[in-house]
C-alpha cells in the first residue's frame, strides 16, 4: 500500500497542480486549501461544496493529520494546559494564558528540546523531532475555541514559548505563522505574535532578512558570559557579544524593540553587579525586561530570588530608563507555567 500524504504540507499551488493533473479545475485546489485551513476541516467529507467522488480520490491519497486535545487541565486563575497527541502519538503541550483584556496561546515548536538549559523542565525531554507547520496552527485553532468557550472572547495573542526552541525549527515555524496570519488562515496580526528563542546570533539575523513582522523575545537570564554559560549552555557556542551584534542587526532592520526575558534567582544573579551587566547590554540595542518569577521544577538547585533582589532590578534598570515588567507566573498548580512543560499530567 502506498503510504498516504499530508495534505497539508501541500502548498495552495501544488493542490492546484493536483487537480489539474487529475482531470479536474485548478480552481477545486483554492476550496480544498479554504477548507483545510480557515474552514479547519477534520475529514475529507466534511468539505460539503466537493463532489462525492472529489472527497474519495481526496481520501484515498492523501492524509488530515489533525492534532487531538488528549487532556485538558484548568487552574484556579483560569490558565488551561493541552496535552497535545500528535498523528504519531508522541505528545506536545500548549497553554491558554488569560487576562482581563486578552488571551495569549503558548505554543510548542518541537517534541522536547535539544538544548539543555538547566532551570527548564522541557530540557529534561530528549528532543524527539520538529513540529510540521500544520500542528502549530492547530494548537492555536484549539486553543482559541477554548478562549471563546470559557473566556467568551476569541484569542488575541500568540506566544512561541512551549515547548522546543523556534529558531532550531525555523521554516516549519515561519509557515505556521504566515498561516496563522493570512487571510485564508486565522488573519491574526504578526503584532500580537511573539517568537522567543534561547539567541542563536544566525537565526535571528535570518529573522532580520527575512523581513518578519513579528515581535522576538530572548531568553538572556544573565548578561555575564560565565553565569548564563553556566545555565545555558548555547552560551559557550555563541557568546553574548555575538549574540548583541545579531540582535543590533535585528533592529536595524526590522525596527522592533527586543524583549528580554530574564529570571533571577538566589544566588546566583541577584547582586548589583549582575544588574549593572543587564542595563549595559541593553543600552547597547533598543531592549526592554520581562522580569519572569521562577517556576520551580524538581529539589531547589534554583530558588527564585528574594523581592528586594527583585526591587533592586526594577529600580536601577527604571533609573536607566529602561522598561521593566515583572511577570506574576500563571497556571502554576498545574505546571502551565514557563518552563514547566515537561508532558507531567496526573
Ligand atoms: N526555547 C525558547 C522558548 C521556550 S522557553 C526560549 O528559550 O526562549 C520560554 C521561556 O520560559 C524562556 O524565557 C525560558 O527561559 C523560560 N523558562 C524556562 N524554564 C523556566 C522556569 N523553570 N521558570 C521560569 N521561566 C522559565
């Protein structure tokens, strides 16, 4: 037998070519495509405007591979966490973010990660394979019906920071995103889109001439090499003078402020010392600071930082004119959090 085909790997252009192979109008290409991806259809017979004899050929060649929501779980604050079964059973999760005035999806990019950043649960998976561009769209497309059940109002926001790190499944994550924003997908906004990556200096320059439109968040946790090398290893591979030069190259280009992400924990940043690197890294790129509380993953290697390490950090980045937000976690007792992915359900 011959093994079937995603479909919806195909482009609007080579389901056009499909049909015209097979007999049929180029035009019957363009309703297939519209129902595979705004209209979001599961089977082939749900594509009502096809003939019966269109939707068996459709059958036998070709594969829907749809994500299935294995498990849902919702906190006291609203958050909601999917374990996500992919075609080929291996699990992914993604998460519902909710606020007064929006809901953000959280959206994995790869089974597992392969990058072994020591506060983070997703890194204890093995790094199982990318994502396929249509399995982050439908992550989102699950998470906002959710957002329209439970919170009445459809998703506003999308950020890449599940599990797996974007850049390292680039072209699988810009075709979901240029789904998730045309007009025959969801017609989101690339502003309300956010990629955050770990800082790979190539892929973010590839970013930059590529011309995106979305927003880029980094994960920088210590502006000192021998403290972020020591949490995250990319770090000794691309240090963060290199890493600075790609994200100045972004600006330049794209004109998009960065957003960095930066937990502190006891220990091991939390002196003025490790301040100071931060505003002197980020008056080199227009920047500005999520301050993240830390999720705790397993016996206390890393404990978030005392407030006053916290005060200090707002105060003196503030008193840089630096803009600074600290971010209360979300969905914590059911490990929604950031950095708590790790596919745990009980
Ligand atoms: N690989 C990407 C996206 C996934 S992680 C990246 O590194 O940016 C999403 C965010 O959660 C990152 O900023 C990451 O550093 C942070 N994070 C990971 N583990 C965490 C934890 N235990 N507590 C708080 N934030 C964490």
């Amino acid at each position: 037998m011959i093994k079937k085909q995603d479909i919806r790997a195909l482009t609007k252009e080579e389901l056009r070519s499909f049909f015209v192979e097979n007999g049929d109008k180029a035009f019957r290409g363009n309703q297939v495509y519209e129902w595979l991806w705004s209209k979001v259809a599961y089977t082939f017979d749900d594509m009502t405007n096809l003939s019966k004899t269109t939707r068996t050929m459709l059958d036998e060649n070709f594969v829907i591979n749809h994500i299935e929501v294995d498990q849902m779980q919702r906190s006291n604050d609203g958050t909601i966490k999917n374990a996500i079964k992919l075609h080929d059973s291996l699990i992914v999760e993604s998460v519902l973010i909710p606020t007064e005035t929006r809901t953000t999806a959280c959206v994995s990019s790869q089974v597992g990660c392969s990058l072994d950043c020591n506060f983070c649960a997703t890194a204890r998976l093995k790094r199982m394979r990318n994502l396929n561009p249509d399995e982050i769209y439908d992550q989102v497309v699950a998470i906002d019906k959710q957002s329209r059940l439970y919170h009445h109002h459809k998703l506003s926001n999308i950020v890449f920071m599940g599990m797996g790190e974007p850049l390292l499944n680039y072209k699988n994550v810009l075709a979901s995103i240029e789904k998730i924003t045309s007009d025959e997908g969801l017609g989101m906004s690339p502003k309300r889109i956010t990629l955050s990556t770990v800082g790979i200096p190539k892929m973010i320059k590839k970013l930059a001439d590529d011309e995106v439109k979305f927003n880029l968040a980094v994960s920088l946790h210590s502006a000192i090499d021998d403290v972020r090398s020591k949490m995250m290893p990319i770090n000794e591979k691309s240090n963060l003078a290199e890493l600075l030069e790609s994200l100045q190259y972004w600006y330049l280009k794209t004109k998009k402020i960065i957003t960095f992400e930066y937990v502190v924990w006891k220990g091991i940043n939390d002196t003025q010392k490790d301040v100071n690197a931060l505003v002197d890294y980020c008056k080199q790129v227009p920047s500005k600071v999520n301050i993240i509380e830390y999720n705790a993953i397993d016996d206390g290697e890393f404990q978030q930082a005392a407030p006053e390490a916290i005060d200090m950090y707002v105060h003196t980045l503030e008193s840089n004119r630096i803009v600074v937000n600290v971010r209360r976690s979300r969905g914590k007792d059911i490990d929604a959090a950031c950095g708590q992915l790790a596919n745990k359900t009980s």
